[in-house]
C-alpha cells in the first residue's frame, strides 16, 4: 500500500479493482477493500474525479 500521506498523480490513473485491492496503473496497490464490489465502485469513481480534473485543466 502507499503511504496514507502520499497522495495520486495523474501518472497512477486509470486505477484498476483486482479482487479486493485498488491499483494503480503500474499495479502498485493503493487500497484493500471488504470485497470486490467495493474496490471496483472505488477505483470507477476516482477515474471519472481524474478525468473531470483533466477537462477543467484543458477548458481552462
């Protein structure tokens, strides 16, 4: 896992859900869920808050 202090960067997007885990691109693991579901609904929604992030940078 990371450090609780260490914060994404855009390079570790998209995230992956493998099993219980939420990963970064590169497979790191950043967070472990209770199940499955759970890291899937995670890593969905911290993608489309990367994305939005992404689009105001460029509209901007």
């Amino acid at each position: 896992m990371t450090d609780a202090n260490d914060p994404l960067k855009p390079d570790d997007f998209p995230l992956e859900a493998d099993k219980e885990r939420v990963r970064c691109q590169n497979g790191k693991p950043i967070a472990t869920t209770k199940d499955e579901a759970m890291a899937h609904e995670i890593a969905e929604r911290l993608n489309a808050e990367e994305h939005r992030r992404e689009e105001d940078k460029w509209s901007a």
